[in-house]
C-alpha cells in the first residue's frame, strides 16, 4: 500500500490502518464488519508471536538444543498459541489472492480453535459470508500484513494490541447506541483505574463487555513498575459476541482470561464467581435497566441494605458489588446520575444505608456526551469496605465530592472525551484527599470533602454540585471591557438586520412590479 503525501505520512500506524481498512468496508456494515478486521488483526497477533517462538525453537540453542517446533507443549510452555500450518500468516497471506480466501481464513480459524481449548467458541468464522468479497478480504489481509514491516517488526505484537484497542473504540464511535453495548470510553476507564490505582489483588468486573477495565488495569501496573503477575483478572459478561471481543482483546495483551465467564443469564440471575471477593471491582453497567428479573430475586441474600426496586437495577448492581467486595477492597464504577438522588422503589432507603454503613468514599459528576450510547448523564462512584485500615488516612466522617462536569473536549459533535490533563487532575484530587501526606483543598465549583452530618441534613441526596459550590468568578473580569463587546456585537446584528429588511423590501417591490405588468 503505497503512502499517501500530506500528513497522512507522519500519521500513527493505527489511523493509517483504518483509514485504509475503512475504504475496503464496502457494502457491510460496522456491527459485522467489526468482527472481520479485529479477527485479521487476533490471527495476526497469534501467528506472529508463534512464528517468533518457532524460529528459536527450531535454532535450538541453549535450553532449546533438540527442542521440536511442532511441539504443542513448547508453545505451551511459553503462554503461546500453538498455530497449525495452514493457519499461520505466512500461509494466507500467500493465498490472499484467491478466490476462496474467505474459506480459508475460516478454516485458520476452527484449526487454531481445536488446537487451543482456551480459544473455543472464541474466533469470527465469517470470511467466507457472500457480503465479504475476495477482493476486499485479501485487501485486508495485506494490509494487516504491513504493520510487521520495517522498525516495527520487533515490537509489532504491542502494535497489534493497540491497533486492536484502537479499532473496538473506532467501530463504537462508528455503531454509535449500540457500540456503548460493548465498550466503555477509553477516559473514562482510564479515569477510573488511575483513580483506583489497582496495583496488586484480584480485579473483578461482573459486566466486563468487551474487557477494557481488564487492560487499563494491567496497563497502568505496567506504567507504575508494577508486577504484572500480582494482577489476577475475574469477569462476567452476558452478550456471547461480546465476551468473544473480551477474550480477543485480552488474549492479545497476553492477559490470562481464563476466569473471564459467559452466561446468557447474567450476573444476577447466574452468579459466576459466587466465591469470588475481590480486591478491586471496576465496572460500567447498564443504566437505569428494568428487565433485570428483580421480581424472582427479592430474597436473595445480596441485598443486605434493601431490597432493589423491580425496575430498575442500578442499586443491585451497587449490592452485587458490595457482595463480592473483599474486607479491604474498593470499587469504582459508573452509574447514572439519577442515582444520586432517586427514592423510587426504596432506593432513597439504600443509599441512606450505603452513607451511614460508612461505604461511600467519593462521587464524580462527569461532564456530558461521554458515553456513545446514552446521554443520561453519567456519576462516578467510589466505595471502601474499609475506610479507617491502614493503607489510606481514616476518611469515616466524610466524603469526597468532585462536580467534573465542565472538564473533556469535544471529539465530533456527539462525544465528548476527557484529556490526559482532566484524567490526571481529578486523580490527583482524590488521592490527596485520601492519603496521609496528601496536599488537599476544596476547591469551589469542583472538588468539597463533606462532613457525613452535612450529606444527612440534605437528607443523603449525593449530587456533587449540592456540596462543591459555585466557582468563584475570576478577579480580572472588565466589566466595561465586556459591555463595549456585547455592544458592539449588538450593533452589528442590527446593522444586518436593516440590511436584510433592504433587500426584502426591494425582492417584494420587484415582484409587485412584476405582477403588476403582468
């Protein structure tokens, strides 16, 4: 694929790719589509980082001497996927070309499904549907092909997992409503991770849609000089093509998904880590749902504050994470604003308990049109099972409001995302606010650490902008500097309001003229 001039050149490689990946897309739309380009993108991955291992394999040096390339137990031994002949890159891409390509990557698929039992009922088989032509299958095949090319041959698996996280956030933006189904913004993970800084634990997310919590988490880890290996990951999704695009999208950051469970039940319903109590629980459930099957769970022993309102499931999902909280673990999670100050069903009831149980430990108000398919707008919550250990400074009598809402930038006219500065920022808020030595002071219009009495006499409603204030407006505003503007702007519009009256005036004379010698 020849370079185009301008600044496409100079472009990172993952918007080069689906620039290009984009023009080949033709007459099928994003929901399928998506599927095509992120299963290329794992086939790569795979076949590359087992092409790597057979080249040392077959060298056989060192602890390799007479070792067998064919061997499935050395790719085994390594966390690798073991990758059938007619399955690898090398095998397609020279078959690219051909007018069964689409048969044979779905061929590449179910062999590398039967040789890898982590990977079963995991792969896309699509290739070979009739709205995929040849051409536009090998098209795609090359193009993937290039991202191994040159400097980038030595890092390309890292390349390839971004390509594919960047791509999951392309094709939501692209499907709009229903991608929100299976991603949850990039900044807002990322916000939540580096709020809850989960450096060692379990980390559980019961609807982990297509696994971003799951890999910011490992990321940031990785940034901080962490161990990786101090992470494990659990998580419970309900849609089987989206828990596919989880096990995908972990399985290519080298992520062990093992304890990542489906169930078309749910996690209420079908309860897969019934055991689990975890460290850290991160997660973005569906707003405000009603088909929650609440009505044959109102004696379940989750709900230890209140029974949950039929139709709606945002306070059971507060309890259902509470459940698998472990003694000292935190949770972060979204929920609607709504939330914050709902008594419907009982709900009133629940968060009063949740404020004097002493579980909340903070609420972020964040800005609008973050989400791509909901413009409810959107909270933050962050809750301790303990908030006097050790770890952090005693925060039992208070807490942590953030009013974030005039922070993002808008990335087209529908969504908003929130910068590395605004992610930093709120971060660095909270966790001088909770730490021993932290440096922390409200703010007004944005941040207030609230006596628990003050949250009761406004009778336990959590809305941010309640507690933080207005902003105080800035000291160097020209009053006159401002009026001569507005007036000038005034002026201005009624100038061009005569101006247009003139030429109505004339068109209306002109036609009159018109009918007149008619």
């Amino acid at each position: 694929m020849a370079k185009k001039k301008g600044n496409e050149a100079g472009e990172p490689i993952e918007k080069q790719l689906w620039k290009a990946a984009c023009k080949l897309q033709k007459n099928i739309d994003a929901a399928e589509y998506k599927h095509v380009v992120l299963g290329l993108i794992f086939l790569k991955y795979i076949s590359e980082a087992f092409t790597k291992l057979y080249e040392i394999l077959e060298a056989g040096e060192g602890e390799y001497a007479g070792a067998d390339p064919e061997d499935k137990d050395e790719y085994k031994a390594e966390n690798v996927f073991f990758v059938p002949e007619k399955a690898r890159w090398s095998s397609l891409l020279s078959k690219a070309k051909q007018p069964t390509i689409g048969k044979s990557v779905d061929e590449a698929m179910d062999a590398i499904e039967k040789e890898n039992p982590s990977l079963k009922g995991v792969l896309p088989k699509v290739y070979a549907r009739q709205n995929l032509d040849p051409t536009s299958l090998g098209g795609l095949i090359d193009l993937i092909g290039n991202v191994a090319l040159g400097d980038t041959k030595s890092r390309s698996a890292d390349v390839l997992g971004h390509v594919f996280e960047y791509f999951l956030g392309e094709f939501a933006l692209a499907e709009g409503k229903k991608g929100g189904q299976f991603y949850t913004p990039r900044s807002v993970v990322e916000l939540l991770v580096e709020m809850l800084e989960p450096y060692k634990g379990r980390v559980f997310d019961p609807c982990c849609g297509s696994g971003g919590m799951f890999v910011q988490s490992e990321k940031f880890v990785l940034r901080h000089r962490g161990r990786i290996n101090d992470i494990s990951i659990y998580g419970q999704e309900s849609n089987q093509t989206t828990w596919r695009l989880a096990k995908m999208n972990l399985a290519i950051r080298g992520i062990d998904s093992s304890q990542v469970k489906w169930n078309n039940e749910g996690s209420f319903l079908n309860d897969a880590h019934k055991d689990l109590k975890a460290d850290y629980i991160i997660a973005n459930p569906p707003f405000n749902v009603s088909d929650w099957s609440g009505d044959l769970l109102r004696k379940d022993g989750r709900w230890k504050l209140g029974v949950p309102p039929v139709g709606n499931a945002n306070y059971a999902w507060i309890q259902h994470f509470l459940y698998h909280l472990a003694p000292n673990g935190q949770a972060g999670f979204v929920l609607a604003k709504g939330s914050l100050t709902s008594k419907s069903g009982g709900e009133g009831e629940i968060r009063k308990a949740l404020v004097e149980e002493n579980l909340i430990d903070c609420i972020v108000n964040l800005p609008p049109k973050l989400f791509l398919n909901t413009q409810i707008p959107a909270s933050l919550w962050f809750m301790s099972r303990n908030r006097t250990n050790g770890k952090f400074r005693n925060r039992s009598d208070e807490i942590l409001f953030i009013d974030a809402r005039n922070h993002g930038h808008l990335i087209n006219r529908r969504t908003k995302v929130l910068s590395e500065d605004d992610i930093q920022g709120i971060a660095e808020i909270y966790h001088n606010w909770r730490n021993p030595e932290g440096d922390y002071e409200d703010v007004k219009g944005f941040c207030n650490s609230t006596p628990i009495e003050r949250v009761k006499e406004l009778d336990y409603v959590l809305t941010p902008g309640r507690y933080v204030g207005l902003a105080e407006e800035e000291d160097d505003f020209n009053f006159k500097e401002r009026f001569t503007q507005l007036k000038s702007e005034f002026e201005g519009q009624l100038k061009e309001e005569e101006r247009l009256n003139k030429i109505i005036a004339e068109n209306l004379a002109k036609i009159k003229l018109d009918n007149e010698e008619k």
